[in-house]
C-alpha cells in the first residue's frame, strides 16, 4: 500500500500557551499544537500505531470506533440529527441536545461548590468556578486590566473601542452588552419611552 507521507517538522512547532489556555497535546511525546487537526497530523505521522481503523472522509481524523468517525464528520458535513422537540432546534451530537433541553426544563445538575450557583452545563460551571479563585490570566493590552475568562477581555475592550454589536430593532439604538440591550427592550415592551 502507498506510504502516507510525513509532515515536515516544522508544520508541528511546539508551543508555550498563555496561562489558563488549552491546547491538544500528544500523550506520546508531549507536543502541543494550536488545533485538534494538526495534533491528529502528528499522531497519524509520528506515531503510526496510534492511527484507527476508520478514517474521516474529510480530514485526517481516525478512529478504532466508526461511530466516533460518525459522529465527528458532522463538523464536516453540518447534519444535526438530534431535534429538539420544543423548539425545532436541531445538534450534531445527543449529549448537545440534553444540554439544551435544560434551557427548557430549568434543570440545573452542575452545582459550583464555591457559591449556590448551579448550571444547565458543566462547561459553564467550570468557566463560572474560576471566578472564585484569583486566577485571573487574561489582560486587557489597552490598560492591563486582567480577567479570570478570555470572553471577558473582548466584551472589556468596547469600552476602549466604543464598538456597540447590540442593537435595536425597534428604535435603532445600540448598545455594548446584550444585557442592556434586554433591559432596554423591556421598555419598548411597556410601551415606556426608551432610556
């Protein structure tokens, strides 16, 4: 069978990440790369025995198990076969639509530990836990403010930008934070006139 040709050393250069980031590491040499694709490069390339019997028709991606094959060329293809009963709102993977059917059942099973706050999702409990520690790794560049969450840097910097993404539709005034958006929207809805 045709060799499969091997990347050049340099397309996996090894990385430092920023503090508090995660990056796709190989478990056999310890490199870490910048996306999932390349460390599946890496492993498929360096280390051989590690490749699956069934490959992705799309990318390098492979598997000892076909259903996960299966289930990863969704990202390729876009198919969402999992529908939300309530709302029509379709996902590639079941374990996304049982998260999602907490936003209509209120169910909350993920509780922080460090407050009484619990969470639809875990990824949001771990996200909001960080909040309780000092740990704060993102920076603003413009006036060194730090964050404990990198989405808090970008909704930070429209201060320094004056970007306002949020806006309007009935009145066309914008805002900064989808927050202020839902509270001014609230007035349009009490026929009070907007602040």
């Amino acid at each position: 069978s045709p060799q499969t040709p091997v990347l050049p050393p340099t397309a996996y250069e090894e990385i430092t990440p920023d503090v508090g980031t995660e990056f796709p590491f190989c478990d056999e040499c310890g490199l870490l790369f910048p996306t999932g694709e390349l460390l599946s490069l890496h492993l498929r390339d360096a280390h051989d025995s590690r490749k699956g019997k069934f490959e992705c028709s799309y990318c390098p991606y492979t598997s000892n198990n076909k259903f996960d094959v299966v289930r990863h060329e969704r990202v390729h293809t876009g198919e969402r076969p999992f529908q939300c009963r309530l709302c029509e709102r379709a996902f590639a993977q079941s374990s996304a639509l049982s998260a999602h059917q907490r936003t209509h059942t209120g169910e909350r099973p993920y509780p922080c530990g460090g407050c009484d706050r619990a969470f639809a999702k875990k990824s949001d409990m771990v996200r909001h836990q960080k909040t309780h520690t000092a740990e704060k790794p993102f920076r603003c560049d413009v006036c060194d403010r730090r964050f404990s969450q990198s989405y808090e840097v970008r909704v930070h910097q429209r201060v320094h930008t004056g970007e306002k993404p949020f806006e309007c539709g009935t009145c066309g005034r914008a805002f900064a934070h989808r927050m202020s958006l839902k509270s001014h929207l609230k007035l349009h809805d009490n026929n009070e006139p907007p602040v």
